[in-house]
C-alpha cells in the first residue's frame, strides 16, 4: 500500500510519476526469538497509516484467537501468517511487505529469529542494504542477535539499526539502553559494516517508531522511521567496476542480437568499450535496449538488453565487463559459506553450483575453518552442520571469472545445490581465488563419482550391490 496523499484525489498522474522516481530501501529485521520483530513492523505500517481498514479489522478479529497481546490489536498478525506461525506466536517464514512514504519506497522482509530458520535469514538479507537488529532491553545481547549481525554484515549489509526494544518493560531507563549499546559495540568491533546506530523503542506502544518518544525525552536521536527515511544508500553500489552476466541471448530475427541481463554492478552506456569474458574477445555498446525504449545509461539492478558493434560469440553465463578490467579467471576459489540443510557440507562431495547465471559443478576441497557466532573465533571443522558458517576452499572443473563479493555482491556469489535432490543447501560468498588442487580442466574426478552413484542407487535399487556398481560402471 502506498502512503496517503492528496495528489492520489487531485492528480493521480502527478502522484504515479512522483511515486515511480522515488527511491527503494530493501531492509529486514532481526535478531533473536521473541524481540518483537513482526510487531515492529505492524507498528510501522499502522502509524504511518499504511493499513486498509479491511487488514485492520482482519487482524482485530484474529486477536482474539491468536494473538499475544491481552485484550490489544497484535499487530504482528499482520506479517505473521501462517497458522503454525500464529499459533506458536513465532515467525518461520521470510515475510515481505511494501510501503512508502513522502520520501521513499521501502520493502521489508521480516525474518525469523529462531536458530533452526537462520538459512531463512540470510534469504532474506541477501537482497537488503539495511538490517534492523532488534534487542529485547530485559535481555540484552543474545547468541541470535551476534549471529544475525555477523551474517547480514557477511553478506555485505553496511547499514545496521541496533533498535533497542521492549524499553516500556525496564521503565523506559537511558542506563539500561546505555549497557545494551556498549555491550554491542564490544561486540561490533570484529565488524566490518561502516554504519550502526542505535534507537530506544516500544514496539507495542508506539514509543521512538515512527513519533519521538515522549516517554524517552533524554535520546537525542531521531525515530526508526525518520532514520529509514534519511539513511544514505545510494553509493553503496559499486558504479566503477563494469559486471553484466549474460543470461539470455535474444535473437528474434535477422537483424537483431542482444545480451540480456540485470547489470550487477558499474554504469554502463553506449558506446561503452566491453570485453567478453571468458573469450577476451572485445567490442563496444551499440544500444541499451529495455521494455520501455532504449537507456541513455544504466546502473546496477536494471534488466537490460545490449546489443554489441561486433559479433562476437557470446552465450549464456559469460560476462561483459570493462574492456581495461583485469578479472582473475580460476577453476579454484576461498569462499564464505552458510551452510542450509540438515545434511551436513562434507569436503570432496561433488555440489552443483550457480554462479551469477553460470551452472557449475564443483566440490569443497577443504573447509579452513568454522566461524564461532559469539567470539567471532576461527574453530578447525571437519564438516559443516546446519546453520553453520565456515571459510572454505572451492574448486570446480572449469575455470570462471571470481569476483570478490565485497567489491561486487552480484557476481561474487553463489549457491550450492545438492545434485541427487536438486534442493539448494548453501550460500556462498568469494573471498579470492585460490591454488586449488591442480586437477586438469574437464577430466573426471572418478572417486567423487562413484561416490555420487553409490548413493543413487543405494536410493533408487537398494538390492544392489557394489559389484553390479563396478559392473555399470566397466571397472
């Protein structure tokens, strides 16, 4: 829903151009069980009036079977829909919502704070520039909250909102919130997100959210949704390095060719000198070519269509970047990963792997180390159980273009995916490249594949034996 505006009744045109030029903050919250998440946002939505009457009578009634807050409106009904999420009085899934105000637009994506649905957290902040880390003021830092900010700041989020909450519970006290900032600060030292503020609130009872709180006259700073409103994000994309992962190749007829795709990162216009990778061959931009007519220029987040001077062999998965960009191309790389399923990351397993719109087919040859949520210590790690975190060694068996994913998030990330169920059980972000284990490009890694066929038909023919596999497999 968008913000209330009298152009909406005097000039609905005027109001749609405003509306489409403003600009969008993705942001989540998070933190630990219980924070107050959902109601933060519900409160946000109701006091910015972004409620149909219909939703507020909708969630009123459910109050009172389901909600949490005594004879009030629970406002966290609002993004909180499930019915498993309402009967326990949790979130689960990843909840998005949209609104807008004078401003900007904003979406939010409400995630959970349970440790067994942290891979649905970090869904949701791979998309965000800001995260709200919420505290409950009676606890204080907990394992979730240093969990939760160590992850959206892996993932490269360098706003963080350290929104102090539940403060009606200790009397509104500026002592209790002073301890809360220093011990998470102790804490954030081992961060690397350049911007983390912090903001006093009730959730429940409006204080700080979107009005300044009368209850806390000694805070200074300005409300939740004043902060969302001002925060600088818009030079937090990298507009120097050119990246345009190719995913489709349009060719409708004769006279047209053009390279379809969303511009990870730079600033790309025509007559823009480009190189194919991995082909090195080079060409310039002839057109910038969109739904709604061709782009003077373009910036990252934008699906576009370029087409080239030249013709030059270009397929789905390879990349145009800047023609002077030195792109280290590598079969091997270190990467960051969180780890998604119960069936734990075993190093020399074969994955299947997307890169930007490449599949690949990889494996981990060693994990460096597991990272401790609370200490931020680096722990030796045979294996990677759920929800863990780890720095490790990838390799694939072709050689690709490796991003860094600090310098472009887009391209210097990937998932991994189980071949035998075709489920996605982790999330990685490039470190580097590495040496790798030396094993030729394209040749059969034999060991890893009667490995995989073993457990296909463990699977599928359980009265096989090993003998009938070395049979299939003429060895």
């Amino acid at each position: 829903m968008a913000h209330q505006s009298n152009l909406i009744a005097d000039n609905i045109e005027q109001y749609l151009l405003e509306h489409e030029n403003k600009d969008l903050l993705r942001f989540i919250t998070c933190g630990s069980v219980d924070d107050g998440k959902s109601t933060l946002i519900g409160r946000l939505l109701h006091d910015s009036k972004m409620i149909y009457e219909d939703q507020l009578a909708a969630i009123t009634q459910a109050s009172k079977t389901s909600g949490t807050t005594g004879d009030q409106v629970d406002l966290a009904l609002l993004v909180d829909g499930l019915q498993s999420e309402r009967e326990q009085g949790i979130t689960i899934d990843v909840a998005y919502r949209f609104f807008s105000t004078d401003k900007r637009k904003f979406i939010i994506a409400d995630t959970p704070g349970h440790e067994q649905y942290t891979r649905n957290m970090a869904t949701g902040a791979s998309t965000a520039s800001l995260a709200v880390i919420l505290i409950d003021a009676r606890y204080g830092v907990q394992t979730q909250t240093r969990r939760h900010s160590y992850i959206a700041d892996l993932l490269g989020i360098q706003h963080l909102v350290i929104a102090v909450n539940k403060m009606d519970l200790v009397d509104f006290s500026e002592a209790r919130f002073n301890e809360i900032v220093a011990e998470y600060q102790a804490f954030a030292g081992n961060l690397n997100a350049p911007d983390i503020r912090f903001v006093p609130l009730s959730a429940l009872t409006g204080d700080n959210v979107v009005n300044a709180s009368e209850q806390m006259d000694w805070f200074d700073g300005e409300p939740l949704l004043s902060l969302l409103e001002t925060v600088e994000v818009a030079h937090d994309s990298n507009l120097t390095d050119l990246r345009l992962p190719v995913q489709y190749v349009n060719r409708p007829n004769l006279d047209f060719r053009g390279y379809c795709g969303t511009l990870a990162a730079g600033v790309l216009r025509p007559g823009h000198p480009v190189k194919a990778l991995p082909s090195n061959k080079t060409s310039k931009v002839e057109r910038i070519v969109t739904f709604d007519g061709d782009l003077d220029a373009a910036y990252p987040g934008q699906a576009i269509t370029v087409t080239l001077e030249d013709e030059i062999d270009i397929s789905r998965g390879d990349w145009l970047v800047g023609v002077d960009d030195e792109v280290p191309m590598s079969n091997a790389f270190e990467a960051d990963i969180v780890w998604m399923h119960e069936t734990a990351l075993e190093p020399g397993r074969p994955y299947d792997l997307k890169l930007a719109t490449r599949d690949l087919t990889g494996q981990v040859s060693q994990i460096d180390y597991q990272v401790d949520v609370n200490s931020l210590e680096h722990k030796p790690a045979e294996r990677l159980e759920l929800n863990a975190i780890g720095r490790c060694q990838v390799e694939l068996t072709t050689e690709v273009p490796v991003d860094d994913y600090r310098r472009s998030p887009g391209t210097g990330s990937f998932i991994v995916v189980d071949r035998l169920t075709n489920v996605t059980v982790g999330a990685g972000m490039i470190r580097g490249t590495s040496k790798g284990s030396g094993q030729v490009k394209g040749e059969v890694d034999w060991q890893a594949f009667e490995v995989e066929l073993n457990a296909l038909v463990r699977k599928y023919f359980p009265h096989w034996e090993a003998k009938d596999v070395s049979q299939l497999l003429g060895r």
